[in-house]
C-alpha cells in the first residue's frame, strides 16, 4: 500500500476531521479517489462518444420539413 502526502487548505482538513472522527480516513480518501478516477474515465468516454456522433452528423442524409411531416401523417393513420 502506497503513502501519499497531499496539501489542503487548514478549513478543507479540520472540516473532514469533524465530519469524519471515528472513521477510517484513509478508506475515505482511498475510495474518494477510486470516485473521482472513475468520473475522469466516465467523461473521457463522453467526449469520445461526443466526438464520434458530431464527426457522423455530417455525413448523414438531410431530411427536410415536408419529408418529416409526410412520415408523421403516414404513421398516424
């Protein structure tokens, strides 16, 4: 298991102290990492898949007003 020393400001680390006394701070930063590594990997995907349907988006057939509403009124009968 690793060690890691990170700085914070003195009201970041008194307020996790109160709101955390009688438990295991390291599970908690351990598994607030675990979160937030996770987030980062989450949107990556995001702008991934973002990135992809915008570069199709110009490659895809137009369909104008008149075709639309001629498909809606198809359907409905």
């Amino acid at each position: 298991m690793a060690t890691v020393n990170f700085s914070v400001p003195d009201e970041v680390k008194e307020a996790f102290n109160r709101t955390f006394a009688r438990r295991n701070k390291s599970v908690i930063i351990a598994e607030l990492m675990r979160k937030v590594v996770e987030e980062a990997k989450q949107q990556k995907r995001r702008e991934e898949a973002f990135r992809i349907l915008t570069a199709r988006r110009s490659k895809r057939s137009t369909v104008t007003d008149e075709e639309i509403r001629a498909t809606r009124e198809e359907d409905c009968l």
